[in-house]
C-alpha cells in the first residue's frame, strides 16, 4: 500500500499558493521535502503535517491544523452588477444641470417622466 501523497496542484490550492510558487521553493531548496518520479512531483502527507508544524507561527504547538482533506470552498454566486450610469456627452450634461439642477436630479424626472408613459 502506498502512502498518500498531494500533488503539486494539490498542494498549492491548501497553501492558497500557486504552482510557480512551489516549484521555485523546490529550486532554492525551501519547503517541505518531495519525491520526484520522472516528471511527478509528490509531497507526503506526513511531510506536509511536519512541515506545517515546524512552521507554525502564533498558535499554541498543540492546536490542530486544518485538515489535510477538506470540503471544497463554498462559491458564493457573484453579486448582480449595479446599473450603469448613463453616460452624456458633454453639452447634454450642462443642459440637464442647467435645468434640474444636477445630473442626479434630472435623471430622476427624466425616469419619472418616461414611467408616467409607460404607465
């Protein structure tokens, strides 16, 4: 039976690192060790677990670490954009605030008055 091992990819998504990250550490000889099988790279588990906890920083050295199989993050769908402004040309702009005032004041009679025929 063969150890678990996370693959580089695998490893970058637990460590919110990317790819890049974790092959220049393995050229400057930084991070936990790997087993390398013609174009492979593996990291034991028991070498992630040991390499997380020779690094831990400002936490008790009992307190546990995340687990090494967690759930998938949760996506939240993305916010509905809000409306674009409309966009004037120059000389449009200065008559509306000429005559409501500002931009935000004629746009709101000019929403209010196009709603009156369509209602």
């Amino acid at each position: 039976m063969t150890e678990p091992a996370f693959t580089e990819t695998e490893l970058a998504l637990r460590w919110n690192v990317s790819a890049a990250t974790l092959q220049r550490w393995r050229s400057d000889g930084v991070g936990p060790p790997y087993i390398k099988l013609s174009k492979a790279i593996r990291y034991p588990v028991d070498e992630i677990v040991a390499y997380e906890q020779a690094s831990r920083q400002g936490m008790p050295a009992d307190a546990a670490l995340p687990p090494l199989i967690a759930d998938p993050p949760v996506v939240e769908p993305p916010a509905p954009a809000a409306s674009e402004s409309k966009r004037y040309y120059l000389n449009e702009a200065f008559a509306l605030i000429a005559q409501y005032g500002s931009l935000a004041a004629a746009e709101a009679a000019l929403t209010e008055a196009h709603d009156e025929t369509q209602g």
